[in-house]
C-alpha cells in the first residue's frame, strides 16, 4: 500500500460504481516498519478506511489464507515483492483468487522478473494482455485478463515462457 495513493484510486472507484458496501483488501507487510503507517493515516483522512481491509502480513501468507477462505475478486492490483519467484507466486495464487475473466493491474512491467512471470500466465494459463503502457526504463504498467475457461491442461502441458 506504501503511501495508499493506489488503495484512494480504488476507493474512490468502488464509491463511484456504487460499491461503497464492498472492501478493498490490501496486503503490506511493510506499513507500519517502513512508511509509518501513512498509507493508513491518508485513507482514515480521506474518510474511506472502512472501504479498506489491511493486512500487515506477506502475500505468500495472505493469499493462500484468503483462498482458503473461499474470497473471490473482481480486480487485482500488483506491486509487491518485485523477485521472480515471489511475483510468480503471487499470479499463481490471483490466478485462482479473481474471478474468470476479471483483471490483474501490474505495476513495474518493466523490470525482467515481472515482465519474466506475467509471460508464464499468457503462455501457459489463457491469461490475455489487455493493455501496456509506453516503455519507460522507470515504470510501466500491464493489464491483464485472467482466463474464462477452467484449467484444463493436461500435467504434461507447458509450453517456455
């Protein structure tokens, strides 16, 4: 969530849409220890926190609880552990927590292991690149589709990303 600039944008797109009873669920293990809980504080000043469900955990933790827990989204927005192995991780388990059909925002496209991970989910899961912003060597953006289709890929299926 870092200074919650992204969680105010879809807060006030859930407000917008009349989706004012739905949360915003966010996953920062860093709020309190590195942005001393300003992110917090800017959502509470905004008066929309109560649109907000903060978890001050990991997404390795966070997200195989929230799926065990049956929870289902709409919308993802990605930009945490920027590492291969950890943002691959991540997809895997938005991959199973969004809806089919719905959308994954990832932020900082343009850094290899990002870039690397997303190419996995277009070539070997049906997800669908939506849209990509310019090229930029300090940021960029993806949105992606996540597949409508259940998986139904045989175990022998993979095809190199």
């Amino acid at each position: 969530m870092g200074y919650g600039i992204s969680a105010l944008f879809v807060c006030e797109g859930l407000i917008a849409e009349g989706h004012d009873a739905s949360v915003h669920v966010v996953i920062d293990p860093h709020q309190a220890t590195r942005f001393a809980n300003l992110g917090l504080q800017f959502l509470d000043e905004a008066g929309v926190a109560d649109l907000v469900e903060h978890h001050p955990e990991e997404s390795q933790i966070v997200l195989p609880r929230l799926l065990a827990a049956s929870e289902t989204f709409d919308l993802a927005f990605v930009d945490g552990n920027h590492r291969f192995e950890w943002f691959l991780v991540d997809l895997f388990f938005l991959g199973r927590l969004v809806r089919p059909g719905g959308v994954v925002f990832i932020d900082d496209y343009q850094l290899p292991a990002i870039a690397r991970a997303t190419s996995f989910f277009l070539a070997n899961r049906g997800w669908k690149l939506e849209s990509v912003s310019p090229a930029d060597d300090l940021h960029q953006w993806a949105v992606l589709r996540t597949d409508v289709e259940p998986d139904t890929r045989p175990f022998t299926h993979f095809v190199d990303f």
